[in-house]
C-alpha cells in the first residue's frame, strides 16, 4: 500500500506524537501543539498535513497559511519559529507531502511555501541562508562554565557583582517579561508580538515552558521565554532594557538558563537564529557554541525571487525609523495587528 497524505488540523494524535518522538531530524517546530498554537493566537489558517503507510504515520508537515491584501498569501512552516518543514521516515515520503503541499498551496492562492528546514530537506528548491542559529554542547554546569571565553565569564560575573538576579516562573511572571519584550522592540523598530502568543505556548506545553527574569532589585530589567524539546533547550524571544546593558543583564540571563538546563539534564542549548554579521550574531557567537547554518528552502509559485518579508529588508528601513519613535503604549497596541501577516 502506498503512502497517503491528507490534512490534519489541531494538535498530532498519539501516533504522530509517536513518530515526531522517535524521528532524528524532529525540531521544537514538529511538537504536537505548534499548529494551534500559531492559529489560536495569530489567527492563521492551519494546514497541515500527515503521511500514513498502512495506517502507520510515516510523516508530518506543520504549516500555516498567511494571508493579508498588503503582505500577500503564502504558506510557512512554521512562521515566528526558527524551524519546520517536511519530517519523513524517507524520501519518498517527502516528495509525497511536498507535492501535496504544493497543491495546497496552489488551491489557496499563495505566492510561495516557506520550509525553515534545518538541512535541505530537496534537490532543486531555491533556499536562503543567510540565517543561522547557535548549538552549546551541554554536560555539567561547572564544565560548561570552564569552557566559557574569559570575556563572557567576566560578564556574567558583572552582572552577579552589580546585584542582578534570574527568576523562573510561568504565568505569573509573563506580564512583566511581556513589557520589556514590547519596549524592547519598539527600540529596534519592530513590531511587537502579541502577549496571547506567549500565554498560548505556556497553556500548550505546561513541562517544557517557562520564563526567567533578570531583575536589579524589584526592577524587571531583562528576560526571556525558555523551551524545551526532546534533549534541547531553546530561548527565542529574550530582551533586556537598552539603559541597562552596561551591567550585562543579557549575559546573566543566558548563562542561568544554561546553569538551569545543565541541572536538568538537557544536551544542547540553542541560542536561536541570527542574520549572519549582525550584532545578537556576535553575541551568541562569543559563547563558543556551533554555528549551524539553516536552510530554509522554498517554493516558488509566483515570481522567481526568494520573499523579503523581513526588518533587513531595505523597503522597510523608513517604517522601522518611524516605528523607534512611537510611544511604547502605541508600538505596544498597534504592533501585534501588524507583525501576526508575517512569517
């Protein structure tokens, strides 16, 4: 019997859980909850799809459909994470899932389907790699810490020295990390996500999420969402108060949550992706981690050129200008109405 593809909305049941589970090249993206997550508090249509060989799962594909009269229609697995794509038990499976995305693709009108594969995932699709993320090896704390450059070490101990604090918390500590996170990307002129977004991943993976705070006092000054997938703990969205950056609140809350993940067991932190040469580029690279390039790979249905529909995009340079000098309350209101049409 041949592979069959077909859609599959909400959360994976138990034996595609059992696949992602037991998969080598699954990623924090192929967790069971992600597609609603992102349709939940985004509003995003899920269409996803699931491959089964004699009623055995033998791959997925989370992916979402983005529509907006201004940014266009196009398909992302997975849009705000770092990764996605096809998860196939081989290649034939994968050309099965890929064509009938495609296919969905075509019925919905889209411009394109973004895959954030870690490798390339097909011959012959046009990708993009100017995107690459950070792995830290993990062990035992007191290691990892002797491995650090003296540099880093020596900012962390600043930090420790000037009276910062990290907490970890879930819900009750969202508010606070959710208001440095909204300043903290008024002042690099982008739109902010919204604060459903963050209670949505906390309610969906209530042993694998949490938030830790940098505090000076009783003053948030910094934080970050912390994940966790398999042997992997990830941080993705993480910001501190630009007028404190000369205590190194960003070096505390990294290393505690590495401290925290070394305790706990896990293998690899990841830092998350960066645009190659930027500046949270040389930061995460200043921690000796690996750098792992990722490939994200494309199909292209109307035009030739890999989409744009990001800050480093050259077009949007006098929208973030303008955005930097709007009130925070305002960028804070307006922000998650914009960002949520883009991937």
């Amino acid at each position: 019997m041949g592979v069959m593809v077909h859609r599959f909305c909400g959360p994976w049941g138990i034996g595609s859980e059992a696949f992602v589970e037991g998969a080598s090249g699954a990623t924090l993206a192929h967790g069971r909850a992600w597609p609603s997550v992102i349709s939940g508090a985004l509003g995003h249509h899920d269409r996803s799809l699931i491959a089964e060989r004699d009623g055995e799962v033998c791959g997925i594909l989370p992916m979402m459909l983005l529509s907006h009269w201004l940014f266009g229609t196009f398909h992302v697995s997975l849009p705000w994470l770092d990764y996605g794509g096809v998860l196939a038990d081989n290649p034939e499976t994968a050309q099965e899932l890929l064509d009938a995305a495609t296919a969905q693709a075509r019925a919905d009108g889209a411009a394109f389907i973004e895959f954030r594969s870690v490798t390339p995932v097909f011959s012959g699709l046009v990708a993009r790699q100017d995107k690459v993320t950070f792995l830290l090896p993990l062990a035992d704390a007191d290691g990892v810490w002797r491995g650090l450059d003296a540099k880093v070490r020596n900012q962390v101990r600043k930090a420790q020295r000037a009276g910062l604090t990290c907490h970890f918390g879930r819900d009750e500590l969202l508010p606070d990390f959710y208001r440095v996170f909204a300043r903290n990307m008024r002042d690099l002129g982008t739109p902010v996500w919204g604060v459903a977004l963050f209670q949505k991943m906390l309610e969906a993976f209530p042993k694998t999420s949490e938030i830790a705070l940098i505090r000076l006092g009783d003053k948030v000054i910094g934080g970050g969402l912390v994940l966790s997938f398999k042997d992997t703990v990830y941080m993705p969205s993480a910001s501190s108060l630009r007028e404190y950056f000369h205590l190194c609140p960003n070096n505390l809350l990294y290393w505690d949550v590495i401290k925290r993940a070394c305790d706990h067991g896990y293998h690899i932190f990841d830092f998350g992706r960066s645009t190659v040469g930027s500046g949270t580029y040389h930061f995460k690279k200043q921690w000796g981690a690996e750098v792992k390039p990722l490939h994200w790979q494309y199909v292209l249905l109307s035009g030739k050129k890999v989409p744009q529909l990001n800050p480093s995009n050259p077009r949007f340079k006098a929208f973030i200008e303008l955005w930097k000098r709007l009130p925070v309350g305002i960028a804070t209101r307006l922000g998650p109405r914009i960002v949520r049409h883009l991937p």
